[in-house]
C-alpha cells in the first residue's frame, strides 16, 4: 500500500473514534509526537517531585505529611505509567531518562519555581493539579490507547491531589490573618504560571492543528485555559482570596471571565532554561540517576546471581 | 554491567475473587520478585487488586495487526454460531 492511502486510512480510523494500538501502522510523525509528549508528560511527574519533596520533613501536622507523601509517591506513579505508554513505541526508558538529564527533553515549566512558603504546598495542589487534571481529562479521550488508558488511571488518583491542596488553602484562609495572607501570596505568585501551564496561545502553537486533527489534543490550548480560569474564579472566592488580575472580570456575553495580558515572555525565558530553579531540578535529577548507580548494578548483580543458584540447583 | 537497562514485566492484576486478572500495564525489574514487590507499589496503592501476575514481556507472544484479516474476518460471516441466526415462533417463551 502507498503511504498516502496508508495516512488516508490511519485518518479514517481516527475519525471514526477508533484507537490507535502501538503495533498499528501510524504515521511517522504521530509517533514522535507521542514520544516526545508523553516522555514531557512523564518528566514533568517525576520532576514535579521536587518542590513538593521540599516540604515533606516540615509539615505542619502529621495528617498534612501523610496525604502529602501519598501524593508525591503518586506522582511517582504517574511517572512510570506514562513511561510505560512512551516505551509502546519503541523508545527504551533509558534513551528517555538521558534526554531528561542532558537537557535535550522539557518537563512542564511550573516545576522550575520554588516552594518558599508552606503555602505554596497548597497552591501547588490547587492550582498546579487543578489544571494538570483538565489538561488530563481531555486526553482520558486521546488516540493513542496505552496514553489514554495511562490518563484514565492518573486522573483517578489526581483528584485526591487538588482537594488535599485547597484543603490546606482554606484551613490557612480560616487561620489568623498572617495565615491567610500568606495564602494570598502564594496565590500572587502561582497564578499567571498556572495559567502558563497551558502552552503558548492557540496562535502561537503551530502543532495544536496537527494534533487536534489526530486527536492528540480534543481541545485547544486557549479552551483549556479559559476552562481553567472560569473553574478557579469560584473557587478562589470560597477560599476568600483575589486572584491578582485587575482585568479579570465575567464577560456575559461569552459567557467566560476575561482576564488580563500573560507575561509570554517569562514563559519563553523559563521554558529555554532561565526560570528560578531550571539549574537545581536538572541537577538534582542527574545527581538522583548518578547516586543510584550502584543500587542498579547491585540489584541486578543479585538477580543474576539468584538465578545461577537456581540453575545449580537444578543441575544437582 | 553500567547503563544494563532492567527487563520489562507486563502486570496483571485480579481486582477481586471471581473476576479474571486484567493487564494493568508495565514496568521495569531484574526479576520476578522485584517485579513483582514493584508491581504492588506501582498499580496497588488503593486496594485495585487481591492477586497479581507478573509476566517477562519477551515472553508474550503477540498477533500482528497486519494479519487482523486472516485471523479475525472468517468469523464474520458465521452468523450461524450466535443464537439469533436460529428462528425460534414467539408463543415460545424461554428458550
């Protein structure tokens, strides 16, 4: 068959709602697109660790260390699934984990901020896996199987990791004045990030047409966006905090909130490696691999060892 | 022995007596009981499972979606092998 005919007929199976499995004929392109979106995906995880690890030894009371740890070990997870998803399309683990450490791969840029306060912990949970979780929703229906069924798993557990997250926020809002002020300052500084979160505006992102078309993506950046902030504005108010955009105001007749200019040039100079911790996550990653070496070896050496022994004691 | 990647084991888990083991997905470890500990950590941490397989993945054997057609489209027209292919009168009432 020509390859046309085989693009035309790998388009018809996607408009049809069918899903795509790794050993079907796919197009070149939608295979590296994959790669190189789930491997971000699955960076951005394991990289996600980090800030939150910061505060594990210091939470203020063991309920917060227990669901906070559950969540960083989730994110784990959430990791090795995607991991998993990638290695379906014949890239090793290996080759993944060295485009993280030499640079070569991006993770999501909300990770490369610090975790000043304990507040932050919180906002992270709120804001930070609130609009991972809609960016998740959506590709729960991807068309790419293995992606889809990686999602479906991680948005079942992701949902504990916004409600412990805003949990934190409105017992900090309900707390002295010093308390809920630092919830507001957390906010101020998580805010446009978040909103970051959601990759460059849908004119500025030439892939999103391709990736709409094969159904990678059911919505676009923009949508999400907007999805995202319409969502927070009520819940900001529950919490009694002001989200710090002076131009954000409900629009009756688009039925959505406008809301004021992102500074795109902060997310361009994070994503190309200039944000707060770009330096410190990549290192701390590298330094985790390096160190674990021996781990690695030994285990494996005992393995090979345990199976010899068998071997032995079958020969006896 | 450095940069020696771990095999890959397909996980299967039973989420309750009575119902079959379903694939889960994978993971990586020297053997099967790493895999299997792994296993436990990476796909139970919130009771899915009360049984688990763990599978080398070099040792599954899988059809090739290039031959769906010789291997699935002969049962196509074998409409006689479901029970609606067989016209039964309507004053019969259970059958």
């Amino acid at each position: 068959m020509k390859i046309e005919d085989l693009e035309k007929k790998f388009q018809d199976r996607i408009d049809a709602g069918e899903k795509i499995e790794p050993k079907d004929w796919m197009p070149e392109k939608y295979r590296k697109t994959h790669i190189r979106q789930i491997s971000q995906h699955a960076h951005s995880e394991i990289v996600g660790m980090l800030p939150e690890g910061n505060w594990v030894t210091r939470t203020p009371t063991l309920r917060r260390k227990v669901g906070l740890l559950a969540k960083v070990q989730d994110e784990a997870g959430h990791g090795l699934y995607l991991y998993s998803a990638a290695e379906t399309l014949g890239i090793s683990r290996d080759e993944m984990f060295r485009q993280l450490h030499t640079g070569k791969a991006k993770y999501s840029s909300i990770f490369n901020y610090p975790t000043m306060t304990w507040a932050d912990i919180g906002t992270i949970g709120w804001l930070v896996d609130g609009a991972a979780i809609i960016n998740q929703v959506m590709l729960t229906r991807t068309s790419f199987g293995p992606y889809a069924r990686a999602m479906v798993r991680i948005c079942k557990e992701e949902s504990f990791h916004q409600r412990q997250g805003f949990e934190m926020i409105l017992t900090l809002c309900n707390g002295t004045a010093i308390q809920k002020e630092m919830a507001q300052d957390a906010l101020n500084r998580w805010w446009w990030p978040s909103l970051m979160m959601f990759g460059p505006r849908d004119e500025e992102s030439p892939n999103t047409e391709q990736s709409v078309k094969w159904k990678i993506k059911r919505k676009t950046n923009d949508e999400l966006r907007q999805q995202f902030i319409d969502i927070t504005v009520e819940q900001a108010k529950v919490a009694g905090l002001t989200i710090p955009d002076p131009d954000l105001k409900w629009n009756e007749e688009r039925g959505h909130h406008d809301f004021g200019a992102i500074d795109w040039s902060e997310f361009w100079r994070v994503v190309k490696g200039n944000g707060p911790l770009n330096k410190e996550r990549l290192k701390a990653r590298n330094d985790a691999w390096d160190n674990g070496e021996w781990v690695r070896d030994a285990a494996m050496a005992h393995s090979e060892k345990q199976a010899q022994k068998e071997e032995l004691k079958k020969a006896v | 022995m450095s940069n020696q990647e771990f095999p890959i084991w397909e996980v299967f888990i039973r989420s309750k007596n009575g119902l079959e083991h379903r694939h889960v997905g994978s993971l990586h470890a020297t053997d099967a009981t790493m895999a299997m500990e792994n296993a436990r950590d990476v796909y139970t941490r919130r009771e899915e499972g009360v049984s688990i397989w763990v599978v080398e993945s070099k040792n599954i054997t899988a059809s090739n979606p290039e031959n769906q057609g010789e291997l699935f489209e002969p049962a196509k027209d074998k409409a006689y092998r479901h029970p609606t292919f067989y016209e039964l009168p309507i004053e019969l009432k259970h059958m």
